[in-house]
C-alpha cells in the first residue's frame, strides 16, 4: 500500500473525492460497530416516530469515516493526530456521503487537511484533520 | 427518550416542550439559576468512570474497519487501535444500567426539564496523544466545561453544553481527549430564517401543503406571529377589545388603529370534531379540529396533535405548538397540556 | 307589509337522480317548464327570475331557453343553502311591488354528478376576499367540509344540552321513513332504524353517514304571483303568509364559532321571529314544517331557535316519533334531503305548497299553514305558506 511521505504534501493539493453509499446495512453496521445501540440508528420505525425521515449515522462514525477518508489517501504511514468536526445535517440511509479535501497548512511536522463530508441535504460534517507523515526516505 | 449519556451521541431530534416551560432569556431567573448549576457542574472537575470492560482487541478494531471501509493495514499491523476508535471503548453498549454518573447528566436533565428539550450536537473534536495500545482497558473521564446561552438559534432558543473527556491507559497517561458541545433548544418551528444548518427535517423539501390560507394587510401580523412561535390576537389600540378572527375596524368603538397582544398559548377545547371522511388534501385522517377556548377570552380553530383522537374531550388543557407543513408554511396547532 | 301579497302558484321539477346525464341547463329550463305547466302559466308571461348566487344558470340564459321574452326583475340571493326561501322572498317582493308579475324561482344542479359540495375544495380559503379570510381560519387545517362544520356545532350541542347521537339519529330515522313513501324520493322504500343510523360509518364524529343528507342531481323551480292573480290560475295557490331573511350577530359561512353561544342557530332565529311577526302565527298555528335536513343535528337546533320548543329541549320533542308522519308536528312529510334529494332545500318549498294544496303522497291532515326553513348555519330565509 502506498504511502505518502513529507516531501510529496503540498499546501493546496485537493484529496480525491470518496463517496459512499449509506445504505442501511452501512448505517446499522457502523452504529453497531461503534457499539453505539441508540434505536435511531439502526429502527427505522423510531427514527422516523421521532421526526428524522430514515436511521442515520451516528457520530462515532463520522468521525471514523473522516479518519479513513484521510488515511486512505495519505496511506498507512501517517499518524492521526486530531480531528475536529462541526456537525451539520443528518446523514440518512439512502443517501450519499462525499468527502471532498485539501491540505490547507503545515505546522513543524503536523499537516492540516480540511474536510468537508456532504449528503444531499448539505454538509454533514466538516473540519480538520491534522496528521504527520512519514520522513521521506 | 431517555438524555444520551455523555458520550454517546446525541440524537438531533426534538420533542415537545413542557407547556410550564418557565421564562428564559437573558437575566432571566432561569437562566441565572442554569448558570449557577453548569457554574457548579464545572467546580466537580473530572470525574472518573471505570476502565472499559472490553480491553482494546483486535476482533473489535476488525469488526470496525470492515464497517468503516477502512482498509488501512497499519493498525493490526502495529497492535494499536485506529484513533478515530477511541470512544468505541467505553460505550455503555445495551448494558445501560451500568450507566456512569457523569457532571454532565444533571445539567442536561435541568435543561430539559425546563423546556429545553430538543437537543443537537454541534462539535466533536479529539486528539490522540498516543494509539491505544493490544490488550489495554481504558478509563474515560469527563469533566463539564460550561453552558453558554441563551443564544437565539434557528432552531429555537438554545443553549450550548459542553463537556470534555479524556480517555487514560494502563500507565494512567493521557492517551486521547475529547471535546463534544451540543445544542439544547426550546423546539420552535422555525420562522422563515434561511435554513439553518442544524435543522434536520428543514432541509428534507416537503411537498407544498395545499390548504393555504389566504392573507392581507388586515390578517398579515397573525400569520408573521405564527411563523415566530407567537399566536397574536388583535387588540384594538382605541378601546383595548380583544378579537379573533381579526379585522380592519373595531366592531367596538370604529377604531382602525390596531395592534395585538401575544396569547398565552393556553386554551380550553370549547368544540371539536374528528374528520375521518371524505379525505382531505394533504392531511391523513382521522385528524382532530377544535375551537379554543383562549384566557384571554377569544376563540381559535386549530387542530389537537399528540393526542389519540379518542382522548380529547370538551374542557381538555391545551398548549400552542407551531407545524411546518411544508417549507413556507407554518399552523398554529394544539397539544395536550401535560398536569 | 309583505304578508298575503304574493303566492306560490307552481311548482315543477325534475326527477332527482345521482347522474342526471344532462346540462345543468337544461335541468333548469325542464323544471321551470314544469312549474309554467303546472301554474297554467306560458313562459311568455314570465317577467322574473331569482335564483341562487351559487346556481351556474344565469337568469337570461334559463330565459332563452324556455322562450320567455323581456325580463324586468332579476336577483339572486346569496349564502349556500340559506337562499332557498329567499328566492321566494325576493320573487314575493317584485309582484307585491310590482317589479314584475309572474316571477320564476329555481335551483338547477348536478350536485351528486358534477361539483359536490360535500368533497373538500383547497380553492375555499385561497382569495383574499371576506369569505376567502373567514374561510382562511378553517380551511388550513382541515375544517373544510360541510359535515365538519356542522359537526362542530353537534358536538358542543351535546355537550351543553346532553343530547346523543340517538337523539340525532331519530331524525335520519323520521325522514327516511317519510321518503320510503315518497315515489319520487331517492330513498323510495328505503327506511332505516335508529340502530342502522348508530351502526354507520363516521363522517366526521360525531356525525354518523346517516346524519347527512344525500347528495344529489335535479332541479326545482316555483312561479310567484300576486295573491290575487293566483287565485284565478289552475292550482290552488299557496299564499306566502310571511317571508324573512336572518342573519345573526358575528355570522359567518357554517363557522360561527366566535360568538357568544354555539348550542343555537341565531339567525333561524332572526328569521323565526320575523315569520311570527308578519304572519301573526304562533306555532301552534302549524300543522306541519319542512325543516332544512342538510345534516340532523341542525333540526333540533331549528325546533327551538323556531319555538316549537325550548332551548335543549328537542331531543325530548323527538322522542316517540315527535317529528313523524303521525306525530306532534311532522317535519319533511316528502322525507326532507335526507330522504327525498338535495336540491338545496328548494324540493322542500315545493313539497310545502303540496301540502297546502292537498296533494302530498304522504299528506297530513288539516294543513293550513307550513312554515319552510332554508340552510342553516348559514345567513338564511324561512316562509309561513297558507291556504287560501
């Protein structure tokens, strides 16, 4: 597996889009994966009693999710150091989730990626990642 | 639904605010006394929880990857555990009774007992100091870090709770912390603000309601009131008579200067009736239509909603509650007033 | 005074059916045709005409097509429903007046084929008109059919008086069993009993199916006279002892729910003591009464706005078939519109000149004055007609 190193990030360069379809196998194994057992996760019936039109993913995941956004791109010599994520609309069973990502600023070591995750209704998550790469060799 | 403990997510769902739901706002008694509540919640510091029953292990960081997609060989590679892993330790899972007393729960409890009810998470943000290590129990500890409110949000008037949580090792070393802020709202249906971020049912574009009233200049101000949470009544600004529905003179005293009070939002079932046929374009049946009675001393049609239709009855208590029926619309409605 | 000026000297009409298969038109210029056949009368001596606001014939075009000639009188009356004797007022005032001679009333409708009232229509509250804005605090949420807003006084009826849905139900009861010996009735042969009534589905509670009248395709038209003139034509005529129009404090279109009460129907009785007024009749005076039926509740409120009894007192005035045939005042002899049709109560003026004539097919003995309401819940109209 490819890895990125130091020398190959550059201030400004765009991450390649990935996107995911919520089906609701994803958002009930994720939920559960998460061990995060709230109904509105995985009962459609009590989400949709409770206002929200599907199941929809639960936090933990978003922001595993936008770990393995970044990771996947950057390969498995970087080291996550933070993630920071203003939460925005539901991401529903049915729906899309597409991140988008470019790297904004380096600080010493640590590089910062914004990313922004957006489902059909609108941004459902966004924020930074900061994260370090391996020396190059 | 019961609060979500502090570290798992909060639900963006609203429910129906208590009908006794005391006066916020700036100053206000209320607000006072969640301050000096979330004041105390911060003095208690970090309290600890105990070490998560399942030690960080590989079948569990397996079964997450699988789930996330994650193909990222490095973590059972290097025995440690993805980051982004790090609450999944010590969720409470279906053993609920083993729910932790945090200095969170008491600040979350007041807020929604008094008609802050609706709750939103807004931030999530962790840093990992070191990977969580093959074979080692973590210890959460959360500390509340402060309220602040109340603030005017789209969705209704709010305040911001926010707690940090930092996760210990075996060696007793900080190995990640948390910060998680949430939203808790007076639901309101919103007016015509541009939708906001937080809003999920506002974003889903409804079907246009097709029973629309219609409006003019002598109707407009209880249709602008409805859009703001308020069920306005005409007042006449000469004499001072009360009159619903509105009109452009005082039937009193010939006056066409006009103002309006805002109601209570309490009224008394004078009337009502359960429609079950035939159908009626964007409404499902059986639904339930009422003439209130207002203190006030008027009278308002409105339907009764979180009510069986069995159980309403001539003199029930009811609240005011405001529908979105589709982007642009919004009804006055009528709910039980809980005793 | 209007009071014995005028008279009802024909009456025809069309069969009533559920698809009448033609113009509504057409309906109208067949029961006029009737109604001149009846008077005796040619349509060249027609100079009036006055029909419902809600009627889609124009009195010109009815004229052209029955070939009367030059028209000096023509209104309408407006309201729903609460027109049907109002047309009659107005036709009573043109001869008395001298406006015109030979006035023609009539209602043409495809009612049950065509546009029916009883189907909710989402335009109700769409233009900023006065009924527009009324109908703009009902119509969004729903409240927006004619069973629904009858209902709403039903329930609070109930309430205040302690009445049951039985005490509706023996209405529905009495016109069916009037209609199911009535040949032209829809419900000919048809009779029902007050468990079949309890047993229907809900329209809207508390009223039951059985509750509301039918709807139905048909016309009817009345000719008015002078008294004096009429009393030379082929039929006997049926005097119009007193004509009135009401409308109550704070009205509104079937929605009055605003005033003081909403156990009665003030405007009926605005119209019921001006009927006493002119015609000097008290109840007693009437041997029989054709009640506007379009939903039971509203006939006990009319007992008593009208005082045949007192306020919350007509469930008792049912009981035992009060309002039947053979009972203390029969109501709707013809079987009303629950029984007989809808035609916007004008079925019910014709059946009234019918019992004053002598000719009903259910006929009640000794009639000399019927008193006629029209719509309810609504600003409506009512007649005293006599023998004479």
């Amino acid at each position: 597996m490819r890895t990125l190193t130091e020398d190959q990030v550059e201030i400004g360069s765009v991450l390649p889009e990935l996107s995911i379809d919520l089906t609701p196998t994803v958002v009930v194994s994720t939920a559960l994966a998460t061990m995060d057992f709230t109904p509105v996760h995985h009962d459609v019936g009590i989400a949709r009693a409770q206002g929200s039109k599907d199941i929809f993913l639960n936090i933990l995941t978003t922001m595993g999710l936008v770990e393995r956004y970044v990771t996947d791109w950057a390969g498995p010599g970087a080291v996550i150091r933070r993630i920071n994520v203003k939460l925005g609309v539901p991401a529903y069973a049915g729906d899309r989730l597409s991140f988008n990502g470019t790297i904004v600023s380096r600080e010493a070591a640590e590089f910062t990626v914004e990313v922004r995750g957006k489902v059909s209704l609108g941004d459902h998550a966004t924020g930074t990642i900061t994260l370090t790469f391996p020396e190059a060799s | 639904m019961t609060e979500p403990a502090p570290m798992t997510e909060p639900a963006p769902m609203t429910e129906p605010a208590p009908t006794t739901a005391p006066a916020a706002g700036p100053g206000s008694a209320l607000d006072r006394e969640l301050h000096e509540l979330a004041d105390k919640q911060v003095a208690l510091g970090e309290m600890r929880g105990s070490p998560s029953v399942n030690p960080v292990n590989e079948p569990m960081i397996r079964h997450w990857l699988d789930a996330m997609g994650d193909t990222n060989p490095a973590y059972l590679d290097q025995g440690v555990a993805p980051p982004a892993m790090i609450q999944v330790w010590t969720m409470p899972g279906l053993r609920r009774d083993v729910k932790e007393r945090s200095p969170v729960d008491d600040m979350i409890a007041r807020l929604t007992d008094t008609g802050f009810t609706g709750v939103v998470a807004t931030n999530c943000e962790q840093t990992y100091h070191r990977p969580a290590r093959l074979g080692e129990r973590l210890t959460p500890a959360t500390r509340f870090s402060g309220l602040v409110g109340p603030k005017q949000t789209a969705l209704g008037e709010g305040y911001f709770a926010t707690w940090n949580v930092t996760w210990y090792g075996d060696g007793d070393d900080p190995v990640a912390e948390m910060m998680f802020r949430i939203l808790k709202f007076r639901p309101r249906q919103r007016a015509s603000e541009k939708a906001p971020e937080k809003a999920p049912e506002r974003q889903e574009p409804k079907q246009p309601y097709p029973l629309r009233p219609a409006v003019n200049e002598d109707t407009a101000f209880f249709w602008e009131g409805v859009r703001k949470g308020e069920l306005r009544i005409q007042r006449c600004s000469d004499c001072g008579e009360l009159r619903h529905p509105p009109g452009p003179v005082c039937p009193s005293c010939r006056s066409a200067n006009r103002t309006h009070i805002v109601s209570s939002g309490e009224g008394v079932v004078y009337s009502y009736v359960v429609h079950h046929h035939p159908p009626v374009p964007g409404r499902e049946t059986p639904f339930v239509v009422a003439v209130v009675e207002l203190p006030e001393g008027v009278r308002i049609v409105g339907n009764i909603v979180d009510c069986p239709t069995d159980a309403v009855g001539i003199g029930m208590s009811l609240r005011a509650t405001y529908r979105a029926m589709d982007d642009e619309l919004i009804l006055p409605m009528w709910a039980p007033r809980e005793t | 005074m209007l009071k014995s000026h005028a008279a009802i000297s024909g009456i025809g009409a069309t069969e009533f059916s559920k698809k009448s298969g033609r113009s509504e038109l057409r309906l109208a210029a067949e029961a006029v045709f009737a109604a001149l056949d009846d008077a005796g009368l040619a349509p060249a001596d027609v100079d009036g005409m006055v029909t419902f606001t809600q009627d889609t014939n124009q009195e010109i075009a009815v004229a052209r097509e029955i070939g009367a000639g030059e028209l000096t009188y023509f209104s309408r009356v407006d309201y729903g429903g609460g027109a049907a004797c109002g047309t009659v007022a107005q036709a009573a005032m043109a001869v008395a007046t001298g406006m015109a001679t030979t006035v023609v009333c009539y209602r043409a409708f495809n009612e049950r084929s065509g546009r029916r009232f009883g189907q909710p229509d989402a335009r109700l509250g769409g233009q900023p008109t006065s009924q527009g804005l009324e109908m703009s605090w009902h119509v969004p949420f729903g409240l927006m059919t004619p069973a629904s807003w009858v209902a709403m006084f039903a329930q609070r009826y109930m309430h205040t008086y302690g009445a049951t849905s039985e005490d509706f139900g023996r209405v529905a009861v009495a016109m069916r069993r009037h209609a199911a010996t009535n040949p032209a009735a829809w419900f000919h042969g048809k009779p029902i009993t007050l468990e079949e009534h309890q047993a229907s589905r809900w329209i809207v509670e508390p009223l039951h199916l059985l509750d509301c009248c039918q709807e139905s395709d048909g016309a009817v038209a009345l000719v008015v006279t002078t008294a004096e003139r009429a009393r030379d034509l082929r039929r006997s005529p049926a005097v119009i002892t007193a004509a009135a129009q009401g409308s109550g404090t704070g009205q509104m279109m079937m929605t009055s729910y605003y005033r003081d009460d909403m156990s009665g129907l003030p405007e009926m009785g605005v119209v019921g003591r001006r009927l006493w007024e002119m015609s000097g009749l008290s109840p007693s005076d009437i041997q029989t009464a054709i009640l506007y039926d379009h939903f039971t509740p509203f006939v006990l409120a009319q007992l008593e706005e009208l005082g045949f009894c007192g306020h919350g007192e007509a469930p008792d005035y049912l009981r035992d078939g009060g309002i039947e045939i053979d009972g203390r005042l029969p109501v709707n002899p013809n079987g009303g519109q629950l029984g007989e049709a809808y035609i916007h109560g004008m079925n019910g003026i014709a059946e009234a000149v019918r019992q004053i004539r002598g000719t009903s097919v259910n006929q009640v003995p000794g009639v000399r004055n019927v008193l006629v309401t029209a719509g309810t819940g609504v600003p409506t109209s009512g007649l005293i007609l006599s023998t004479g």
